[in-house]
C-alpha cells in the first residue's frame, strides 16, 4: 500500500531562523513528489515539484531535495517568515494510478515573532 | 489565468435539501478532482475526470454526484447529505491526471 509519512507533526519555531520538514515515502512506481502550503481553510498552493531525476528545487525560500533511492524529501524554509506559518504536505505520485496522489497527514508550521 | 475558482464560498444546508458546487478553471487543463478536507486532515480524493470522463470515483456515496459539463467546468451536486459530511470541499485541475494540481480555495459546507 503506498504511503507518505510527514515528521514532525507540528513545529514552533522563531521568525528569521531556518527549519527542515521531513518527507518519507513508499509509493511505487514514483513518478513525482510535490510540496503544497495550505493556510487554514483554503486550498493548498503548490511549492515544487519534482520527478525521478531532480534531487533539488528551490521556490524563493523553500528549497525541496528528493533522494530516490531512500525515497525521502525534504522542504528547507529559510529566514522564516510569519506568513510562513501553515501546513506543508507532502504528495506523491505514481504511474500506474494517474491522477491518484497519496498526501502525508502534513507539518503543521507556527512561526512566532 | 492560473486560478481555480469555486463557488459558493460557504454554503450551509439540511439534511433534505438539494445544492450543488461549482468549480471552473481556463488553463486549458484536462483533468479535474473533488477533495474532502476535514479539519487538520489531508485532502481525501473523491472523484477524478480526464477529459471529461469520469475515471476514478474513490467509492463516494451516492449522495454526492459530480457532473462534468465541459472541460473548464466541474460540478459536484448534493443530496441527502449528512452531518458528517460537513467538511471543505476542494476542487483541482491539472495539465493531465498526475501532474502537478492547482486547487482552488475550496467551499466550506456545514450540513445541519
């Protein structure tokens, strides 16, 4: 059964510092892995995407790595802002099943002044 | 334009009644989903078109029905809900099924 298991479950951190969100996944055969930042009630807005051969992406702040072989990405938010403050999922997608994406349970983030 | 848009916004309604959601998207994309949100939960798939056909229903009661009238328009009509079926209904597009999806702002449903 594919899965996607997102750590940790919630963070606090302080504006201006930098976090790491965790992303591991067992779904099979990959084809891709998108992060989405979903602010309380309304929908999520994708951050990146990325396939097989992409292990980096950056969108201004957000930096996604992707390690195929270990199946686990990560989203690094740098010099965190209090908009940054929402839930990050983690989707991934397979070939067989077009248009059937398996979502972590997601990070929910609080930045604090 | 890059946006999904979704109507109502919030819509509250009782256990009889009959509405329906809206979802309309012009990004000439070929693939559009329904998603249920609960509350500090990931989004639930529903229902998948590709090119207008109906390819994945993820076992939705029938009390929820979703219409796709044309490429840039998806419906989802409503009958007989429940209370637990209160929740945030999201609508998503995408280029072709399994890409990456565009989702609009949702509508938020309360049934009584």
């Amino acid at each position: 059964k594919n899965q996607v298991e997102q750590s940790p479950q919630s963070l606090i951190i302080l504006e201006g510092k930098n976090c790491t969100l965790q992303c591991n996944y067992t779904v099979s055969p990959f084809s891709n892995l998108r992060w989405y930042k979903q602010d309380t009630g309304r929908g999520p807005v994708s951050l990146t995407i990325m396939t097989f051969s992409e292990n980096t992406k950056s969108n201004g702040r957000y930096t996604a790595t992707l390690d195929a072989d270990t199946k686990q990405s990560s989203l690094h938010i740098t010099a965190s802002q209090l908009s940054d403050s929402a839930s990050y999922i983690c989707v991934v997608s397979d070939n067989t099943n077009a248009g059937k994406s398996t979502f972590g349970d997601g990070t929910t983030l609080t930045v604090k002044p | 334009d890059t946006e999904v848009t979704q109507t109502p916004k919030h819509l509250v309604m009782g256990m009889t009644n009959k509405k329906s959601l809206k979802c309309e998207q012009h990004m000439g994309h070929r693939a559009m989903y329904w998603y249920k949100q609960k509350a500090k939960k990931p989004p639930e798939l529903m229902f998948v078109y590709s090119y207008e056909k109906l390819s994945i229903n993820e076992s939705v009661p029938s009390r929820f029905s979703p219409e796709c009238p044309n490429s840039s328009l998806l419906n989802l009509h409503l009958h007989a809900l429940q209370p637990e079926d209160s929740a945030l209904y999201l609508c998503a597009s995408s280029q072709t099924a399994g890409e990456t999806q565009y989702f609009g702002p949702g509508t938020r449903l309360l049934v009584l």
